[in-house]
C-alpha cells in the first residue's frame, strides 16, 4: 500500500489547487450527507409529540432545512465537478501517459534495441493506465468516504459515546485485518501481473505477424497459446480472488454483529429515557452509514489490489534511467563536412554474451567518402553503425565527428539535422506522403519534401495521385510497393540534406530491377554527402571509396574492391560465393 500513497503524494503535489477546492466541497457535502438524518430525527421526534396541525407547523423548518440542504448540497456537488474537470478528469490522465511517453522515448536506442519492446509498452500502458485510475479512486471516491466516515464517528461519540466507541472499535480491527491480508496477498498479485503481461505480449506477437500465421495457415495454433496463457493467468487469478474473498468475508463477519450490538444498546436506552425516539432513528442511520464504509473498504481493495501490480511495475520501470549521457551544454551547429573518425572503440552487448559487439576498431572517415561496409551476420556492422548513431555509447575509444567528440554534441540536432538514415525495416507511420518525408527533421516545406522526392525518383508517382502529398500510406505502408516503401525511406532521409547518409541493407527486400533504380537512387542522393552503405551483396557497394569487412567484431580489412580481394581471403571467399569478380 506504500506506492498507492506514494501516488497520491505525487498527484496532491501537482494538483495542489484543484485538490484543496474538492476537499473543502466534500466536506460541505458529507456534512450536510450527515446533518439530513438528523433533522429527520427531529421531525420524528415533533411528530410523535401528539396530533394536530401544531405539530406539523413545529416540523416544518426542518423539512424546509432539509430541503435547503438539499439544493446546496446540489450546488457544492457543481463546485466539485466544475474543479475535477478542468483541472484533473482529463489533465491527470493526459500527464500520467505523458510522463510515461516521456520516459519511454529518454531510452536510449540501444535500450529499444536490446530489450523487449512489446513488455515494455505494456508496462507503461497499464501502469500509466493504473496510476490515474488510482489517483482518481482516491480522490473520488476513497476520500469522500474518509470524510464522511470521520463526520459520522463525530456525531455519535457526541450522542453516544458508547455507541460511537463500538462502531469505531470494530471500524478500526476490521481495517487492520484487512490491510495485513493485503500485504500477505500481495507477492501473488504482483505474480498475476507478470502473467497478465506475458498474456500481453504473446497476443501482441501474434497480432502483428498475424499475416505469418495466415500464410503458414497456423491460425488453430496460434488461438491455442494464445488460449492456453490466458487460461493459466485466470486460473492464478481464481484462485487468489478465492482466497482474498474467502479471508475478507470472514473479517467483515464483524459488520452485522456491531450492527446487531448497538441496535440493542439503542433499544435499551430509549425506554430507559436516555435516548429519544428520533434520537434512536437518526444514530442508527449513522451506524448503519459507518458500517457501510467498512463494506466500501472492501470494494476498494479489490480495486486497489488488482490496479496496484502495474502501478508498481511502472515505478521500477522508471527507474530505469537513459544510458546515454548527455551533457548539460552541448556543441551544436558544428557539422559541416561530414567527416568520421573512429579510434580504437570498443563496445560490448552487456545482456548478450554472443554478440561480437565491436572491437579496438580505428578507421576514419574524409567527408564526401563513398563507404560500403560488408561481412557475416553477426560480425559488427549494426554496431559500428548503432555507434554512429549514438544509440550505444563505446565503452572505450573515442568517436568524433567533424573532430568534436560524438558525446559533447548536441544528440536531438546531429540526429535531426546532420544525419540521415535509412534503416532495412522501411518503419513508416499510418500517415501522409508529407508527414512520413518530412518527419526527419523540424520544419520542413512542401518545396523539400518535392525535392527529396525527386531525388529518391518517387515525386512522379506520388503526384499522380490525387491527394499529391496527403495521399495516405496505409499501415506500415501498406499501398506501397516495397521498392516506393523503400524510395520514401530514402527522400526522408535526404530532405533534411544531411552530411552524413547512412543505408542499412537498402535494397536487401527489392527485385533487381528495383535495386538497380534505387542503386541510381542512393546514388544522387549521396552526391557530395559522407555515404556509409551495409550490404551484403557486393556489388551494391563494390564501387566504394573504400569497404569495411567486419569479422567477429573487428575491422578485418579496409580498402577498395581490389585492396580487399588482396588483403583478406574471407573477404575474397565472400566474393567467390556472390559469383562478384574476384581476379
């Protein structure tokens, strides 16, 4: 229950204004929610003073009390509400996913890259979800009712100590009984949102490949675990709502029996004329209003149990902290020739043993230098080009760009306006032509986008269409042909006229006669740009300044073509297998 309270700090802290108008409107509310039975008593109490319109005239003022308390208590309750929605309803909610944006996107890339992404989404969608949830629950609902129920034990330690004594007697013990329950119960709820997130992520999965599943005709399959784990995670959670339920009605066994004690210590009083009969009707309505509240804890812990896992599971998910870091004054506006050097930088993947990540690599770079970079899977070349991209920070060595160390400059302005890349995935938004061109850099016109168009030999077909630059892509570019996907990367990359322009395995996914245009493509693009290309067919990049060879996280050779024909027998063996000219 710590971190439930911890939120509620965190939210009080920020919405100090709205929370104190709604604290002082509930009061007034509980108040007068109090105050009716009373004046109810009174009447009961003029009317059975005998028969006759004099008796009738004695109660009217307090039927038209009550009636007056009614219409204020309807005007507090406007009060209320006019506060909740304007400053919290929606704005709590939007902040909390915001925080949680926020945080998610000061990840480095290489945490993006390294962990699970779909866990970690969840994570942040049902705990951002929970924490409103919880901070509305208490401020909505849990607060009134603390309000309310401290008004009621008021009133009937006033009109009867012993009554009043009673209530809060059993009030208190069942309150304790119930949160060690919670506390004990807690290690297999955090259990059933582990579950609730694995169920998460393997319906998730299958969502999004759902078209593999349709070409393998593996649909029975995939209903099966998907199946199979929700039905693991609701037997967990049946059998600890059987628990929890089973534990907090024997607690709450105490409710009726308080009830029944004071009912008799009321019935003992009146005859014995220490208690009228209005008096007897409107101090059991308070008990009964007291115990009710003993029933509502019950309803909020459900709440809260269920909704607390996620909340828990965000508060360690932030405090996972950015692993780049970045520097309070930062070098910006200093690229202007695209030049690289790398020298003796090594990187290793720390949650992957058998990744070579990079080693004691040194080679630079001259702006305007075509480079191709080549050699197996696994053998270093997304790390050289992660590196680059500053996603990793090397563990030793030292990157700099233009002769400034990579680190000191300024990430969000060398990433946005100095670097250009096309990745081999082709990630596209559910968005405009416009939009997805121009979201590489800040304030890009309609004239650039026309012209990184045209360089990526795509402007003719997108102006045919009718919509020109707000045609629609469709979800992952889905009214695309993979080569237009491809080229759209590409006039993204380029509209911002980067110095540097970075291809990963560019045209690894297209026909020969598209990569033989988009070749073309790269290749007007390139013009007068420091240009790195990975590719595994050679004769993508045979034409370079120079290749780089990776081989088990090394820089195995650098040169030209015939350099690395000379230099490198994998290199040459790599060559052979292409059937590329190896003499």
């Amino acid at each position: 229950m710590k971190e439930f309270f911890e939120n509620v700090k965190y939210t009080f802290s920020n919405y100090r204004k709205a929370i104190l108008i709604i604290l002082s409107c509930i009061a007034l509310e509980q108040t007068i929610f109090i105050l009716i039975p009373y004046y109810m008593g009174e009447i009961a109490d003029v009317l059975m003073g005998g028969e006759g319109l004099d008796y009738f005239y004695q109660s009217f003022p307090y039927i038209v009390g009550i009636l007056l308390l009614g219409i204020l208590s309807r005007f507090i309750f406007w009060q209320r509400e006019k506060a909740e929605i304007k400053y919290l309803s929606f704005d709590l909610g939007r902040n909390n996913f915001m925080t949680g944006i926020i945080h998610h996107m000061g990840l480095s890339g290489g945490q993006h890259i390294s962990e699970n992404s779909e866990k970690r989404r969840s994570t942040i969608s049902r705990g951002t979800a929970s924490a409103t949830t919880l901070s509305q629950m208490f401020f909505y609902e849990i607060l009134p009712d603390i309000i309310k129920t401290i008004i009621v034990f008021i009133a009937l330690f006033i009109f009867s100590p012993v009554i009043g004594g009673v209530v809060f007697l059993v009030f208190s013990i069942n309150l304790v009984l119930q949160i060690r329950m919670t506390s004990r119960l807690m290690p297999d709820f955090d259990k059933w949102q582990k579950m609730m997130k694995k169920q998460d992520k393997i319906a998730g999965e299958h969502s999004k490949n759902i078209m593999l599943t349709k070409n393998f005709g593996q649909e029975e399959r995939a209903k099966r675990e998907i199946e199979e784990v929700f039905l693991e995670t609701d037997n967990h959670a049946k059998k600890i709502w059987y628990t929890f339920m089973k534990k907090l009605i024997t607690i709450n066994s105490s409710v009726p029996l308080a009830r029944g004690l004071a009912m008799v210590i009321l019935a003992y009083q009146v005859p014995m004329g220490m208690m009228t009969i209005g008096e007897y009707f409107f101090v059991i309505m308070w008990v009964n209003m007291s115990m009710s509240q003993v029933m509502r804890v019950q309803y909020f812990q459900r709440r809260i149990m269920k909704l607390l896992p996620a909340f828990r599971d965000l508060k360690k998910e932030y405090e996972v902290k950015g692993d780049i870091e970045v520097v309070k004054n930062p070098i910006s506006g200093i690229i202007q020739h695209g030049k690289i050097e790398f020298r003796d930088v090594s990187f290793s993947y720390k949650n992957n043993d058998n990744a070579p990540g990079l080693k004691s690599a040194s080679i630079t770079i001259l702006p305007g230098q075509k480079i191709g970079i080549t050699g197996a899977s696994g053998a270093g070349k997304s790390t050289f080009i992660n590196l680059l991209l500053r996603n990793f920070d090397p563990e030793s060595g030292l990157i700099e760009i233009d002769g400034n160390d990579l680190r000191l400059l300024d990430l969000e302005e060398y990433k946005s306006t100095s670097i250009g890349y096309v990745s081999q995935d082709n990630l596209l938004f559910d968005k405009s032509v416009r939009y997805n061109v121009a979201y590489s850099g800040n304030n890009i016109s309609d004239k650039e986008i026309i012209k990184a168009l045209k360089i990526a030999n795509l402007h003719d077909r997108i102006m045919k269409h009718k919509d020109g630059l707000d045609a629609q892509i469709g979800e992952r570019g889905i009214n695309l042909s993979g080569g237009e996907k491809q080229r759209l990367s590409i006039a993204r990359a380029v509209v911002k006229s980067p110095k540097i322009l970075i291809f990963d395995e560019a045209t690894s996914s297209v026909d020969s006669q598209n990569e033989k245009e988009i070749q073309d493509t790269l290749d007007r693009a390139s013009e007068g740009k420091t240009m790195i290309a990975i590719a595994h067919r050679l004769p993508t990049i045979q034409n370079a300044d120079m290749i780089l060879f990776f081989d088990e996280g090394r820089i195995a050779a650098a040169g030209s073509h015939e350099e690395l024909l000379q230099q490198s027998e994998k290199y040459a063996e790599l060559c052979s297998f292409q059937s590329l000219k190896v003499v």
